[in-house]
C-alpha cells in the first residue's frame, strides 16, 4: 500500500518517535523510508543584522548528525532508509514538494517538534501538513 514513506526530522525526540513508528509501518508495507531533513531558506534576522551562510552551514550541519543517528537507528531496525538535506519552506516543502520529489505516498511526523515558541507565533508545522499535505499523514 505504501511504497514509500517520508519521514521529515528536526531532531527532536518527537521527530524520532514518528521515525520509529515509521519503522514499523515500513516493515508492514514492506516500505522504504526517506527521512528528509528541511532547512529553512527564509532570512535570519536579529536587531537589524540578517545573517545567512553562516547559519545554513550551521544547520546543515546538525541535519547531517540528524540524519545519520536516523541511518543508525534504521540499520538496527532492519529497515531501508534513504536520507536528504534539503532547503525550503518546511510545511510547505514537507506537504507538497517533498512527496512528489520523492514519489512518497504516506508521511509520518511528529506531533511538535523543537520549536514551540514559534509554532505560537508562526502555526504549527504538523497542522498545516495535515491540513495541506497531498499525502495521507500519520501524526505520532
């Protein structure tokens, strides 16, 4: 039924719940995973100064950490993971563009991740990817 699962990580313990979840899943559809990690490519700014490089070197470095405990954890769990970097608007990228980019016909996520200050002021990721995802979504 699932070919395919994506699975969008920020690193926090939510994140990985849903990946664990997802190994489950996958091992009932016999699925692969893609875990995809989403840097935001909007502009840091703070009283004035906008910052940029510096940060996204910043951020994808962690997302590299992220992925590979991600890819140690799979390769426990007996389960095919595929892992991705990429730049975008997260709860745009992960409702839209990653599913089709990756052909992905379920994506499992969180229920909050590591920002929660700006999901109060922002909206929460997980609900605009339930509301706008073109995939089925299963919330952990």
């Amino acid at each position: 039924m699932f070919e395919k699962i994506l699975v969008p990580l920020d690193g926090s313990e939510n994140a990985f719940e849903a990946l664990r979840a997802a190994f489950d899943v996958a091992k009932h559809y016999q699925s692969e995973l893609v875990a995809v990690v989403v840097a935001s490519d909007q502009s840091y700014s703070q009283y004035g100064a906008v910052f940029g490089g510096d940060i996204m070197e910043h951020l994808k470095q962690q997302s590299e950490l992220t992925l590979k405990k991600a890819s140690d954890e799979a390769e426990k769990a007996g389960v095919k993971l595929a892992t991705n970097f990429e730049i975008g608007v997260p709860k745009q990228a992960i409702s839209v563009s990653l599913p089709e980019t990756y052909h992905t016909g379920l994506t499992v996520i969180g229920k909050t991740g590591v920002h929660g200050l700006s999901r109060a002021v922002l909206g929460s990721t997980t609900g605009y990817v339930v509301r706008h995802s073109t995939t089925p979504v299963l919330v952990v």
